[in-house]
C-alpha cells in the first residue's frame, strides 16, 4: 500500500494491516519512506493511538530492521532488565553483576542519557578504558565469560527505531505510548533475550510523571512484548527523588562501586534493586518466587560474588584489573567540591526532581542533543532523602563543579530543586506496583 494511504487510514483512526506495517518499517530503514511521512504518520499515531496487534506488528518489523542476536553457546537463562530512565538510577551497574553471579546471562544494551535523565552508557564511560561500544564478538565472549556486559546499542541492532526515534524527537511525538513501546522493545528483542523486566518509572523527575500514564505504559510494555513472544514482568517504581544519593556521571559510578562492595547502600536504591534482581530470577527460572529471588541476590551481594563479577567485566572490556580497589585513583574528580546548605531548619519534604537532573546538566555532566559531550567528574554527592531532619547548615548535598560559574549556577538550582517544610512529610513508597 502506498504510504499516503497508510497514514490517511492512521488520521482516520483506523487500523493499519500488520503487512503494511512492515512495509513502512522497511521504508523507514531503506530511506523510501520520507521524513515528512514518518512526521505524519508519527502524529497520527499520536493522536489515534495504536491497537494491540499494530504495535506488535511495528514492535517485530523494527526488530527485524537490523541483526537479531541469538545465544545458543550459553547454558543460563537471558534476561535483561530496562528502565524508563530518572535522576540518580544507577540500578544497571549492580543489577547485572547481581544477577549474573546468581546464574542469569545478562546481555544489556543500555543508551546515553538526554535532558534531565542519566544515561547507563555515560556512567560505564566514566571508568578509563571501557570499551561501551564493542564489536559483536568480544560483546558475546564477554556475556558467555562472565555473565554480563553493559554496553551501547551497536548500529545494527534496530535501525528502524533509531531513524524514527529521531524524527519522533523533533516533532513533539514522543510520548505516544505505542511508538514509546515499540522503540524499547524492538531493541529488547532484537538481543535475543529469553524473558525482560521493566522498571517504569513515576513522579516528577520520570518520563511518565503521573502514576496513571506510568501504569498504562507499564501495561502496554509488558502486553506488547508477551504478544511478540517475550515474556515481560514490570514493576512501576517512585521517581518523586533521586533514587541514589548520588547524580552524575563518575559520582554514580563511585556509589555503584560503594554499594557491590557493602561500604555504603542508599535504602531505596537497595529496595528497587534487589526487588528487580528477584523479578529477573524468577523470569528466568532460577527461583520460585520473589522473596527466594530476593535472598539470592542478597546473598551475591554480601558475598562479594556480585562484585566480582562487575570488577571482571570491566577488565573484559578494557577497563582497569582492579577497578574497585582503585575506584578513587581512576574516576576522575571535578577540581571544586563544595555543599549547598539547606538555608534554613525543617526537614526535606520533598524534591523537584527533574530540576535536580537539570542541575547535572548545568555542570556539564548532561546533554540537551544527541551527540552533546559530557564532562563525567561533575555532579552532585550526598543527596538527602525525604524525610531528612536539616538545619540551615546542613548540606542538601556536595556539589562538584569545573569552575567557579558552575559551582554558583548549580547551588542555586538545587536550592530551588529541594523543598524545605517545617513538619515531618510523608514518605512515598518507591515499589508503586507491579503488572505481569
């Protein structure tokens, strides 16, 4: 069919036939299809939404763009995890080493970050040498060896989704549901992974701000992927705060690195990490039920398997030997380190998170366009939780900052992010629910 036809009976709201998804999606690869047809198309879908089948369709056409990796050499279950993305959710660096010294394979192809959310890829770039982006074979010898390997998405892994993705971005289309979930899936799938679970993220400082919006994508991820044939478990998490107490770059990195080595555990990023690690193991067979998951990768926490495992990816992957002995003599560090006081006695009731994350991005430490360089030292350290007991002297946290600009510039914006009231507030929950 021609394209003018398939958006014509998008705009009209009906049904697109999952063959002429196909045929769009190879002309969004081939370059047949123009971008003011993939515009078009984009808002329609918008505005009409997509049934369940059409982004089953659009989720397998976009998998299929590009190479589909399979594992056949392996003898574990593959499972991965994805989040929807937030301000201190460094989850990825201790999830997969947790999860693969409990028995998973755990192929993880993480992005950069953009805007106010950190990217997985940013942070593993922070440690000298690491290789994010490998070739195909030293990604699989790295996986089979050691269980994990975090790294970037290569260019051949749906191609479709990264052309549409970035038509989508500068056509105010991007927060359509379906296309959302047929942009994380398609890459999901095309690595080859035996079961997935999601951490969607809800509250100011996440994509989908709204517990609501958070659930319905939850549920549109988790229908959509059992429908392609990948079982899919979600867990819709709190993104009101920062999940670490950590917001940077080389800074996340550290915190990762305190948390695998038991120095230092922030209580909600452990909650949510260990919550998903137990998700991870059930899907892939490995324990019976979430608390038996949980207890597993307790135990690979505390018996330093985990961290093994992290220290040994990294060296596969061409970072330091021993990078979690040396942490503090291979991450770099920002020349100005200084806190930003609260002002004033009361207690931390709450948190512009979003402004947060936009306070890293001001110290260099984000990016507003793809393709945007990153100073990895800077960011923000000893991030308070809600609930905290301050007076006016207590530092909201420790801001580390290139020069003297910055420094002024970010204590005034995480002046603004943080919200001072004088009695005790309520403290959110951060598992928010669940949807299998």
């Amino acid at each position: 069919m021609l394209t003018q036809e398939i958006i014509r009976i998008k705009r009209d709201g009906g049904e697109i036939d999952p063959g002429d998804i196909a045929g769009f999606v190879r002309g969004l690869t081939n370059g047949s299809v123009t971008e003011g047809q993939v515009a078009a198309l984009a808002m329609a879908i918008f505005f009409q939404g997509m049934s369940r089948s059409e982004a089953v369709a659009l989720t397998l056409a976009m998998r299929d763009s590009g190479e589909v990796l399979t594992w056949p050499e392996l003898d574990r279950p593959v499972v991965d995890k994805h989040s929807t993305g937030g301000v201190g959710d460094n989850v990825s660096l201790m999830l997969a080493p947790i999860a693969a010294a409990c028995g998973l394979a755990v192929p993880m192809i993480s992005g950069r970050g953009l805007g106010h959310t950190g990217g997985t890829l940013d942070k593993m770039e922070s440690i000298p040498g690491y290789q994010a982006m490998p070739d195909n074979a030293l990604f699989r010898k790295v996986v089979g060896s050691v269980g994990c390997a975090i790294i970037g998405q290569t260019g051949n892994l749906a191609p479709a989704d990264k052309r549409f993705y970035g038509i989508r971005d500068v056509t105010a289309t991007v927060e359509s549901v379906p296309l959302i979930t047929a942009s994380i899936l398609s890459k999901k799938l095309a690595a080859g992974l035996g079961a997935l679970v999601l951490d969607v993220k809800s509250g100011n400082g996440a994509f989908m701000d709204s517990p609501a919006r958070a659930r319905e994508l939850a549920r549109s991820l988790v229908e959509v992927a059992t429908g392609a044939g990948m079982p899919t478990t979600a867990l819709v998490t709190d993104m009101s705060q920062p999940l670490a107490s950590a917001a940077g770059n080389a800074v996340e990195v550290r915190n990762a690195a305190d948390f695998l080595s038991g120095a230092a555990r922030d209580d909600r990023l452990m909650h949510v990490t260990l919550a998903l690690a137990a998700e991870m193991l059930v899907s892939g067979g490995l324990a019976a039920s979430a608390e038996e998951g949980r207890t597993q990768a307790l135990r690979a926490l505390d018996n330093g398997s985990a961290a093994e495992i992290f220290n040994r990816m990294v060296f596969e992957l061409g970072g330091p030997a021993d990078f979690l002995e040396g942490v503090d003599r291979y991450l770099g560090a920002a020349p100005l380190t200084r806190a930003c006081t609260a002002g004033r006695d009361g207690y931390v009731s709450g948190y512009d998170t979003r402004g947060v994350g936009l306070c890293v991005v001001a110290l260099g430490g984000g990016r507003t366009r793809p393709g945007d360089p990153v100073d990895h030292a800077v960011g923000l350290t000893g991030l308070l939780p809600v609930g905290t007991r301050v007076e006016k002297d207590t530092p909201l946290a420790l801001v580390h900052a290139r020069d003297e600009d910055q420094m002024v510039l970010a204590r005034e914006h995480l002046r603004q992010a943080v919200i001072i009231g004088d009695a005790p507030p309520a403290v959110p929950e951060v598992i928010l629910g669940r949807q299998d």
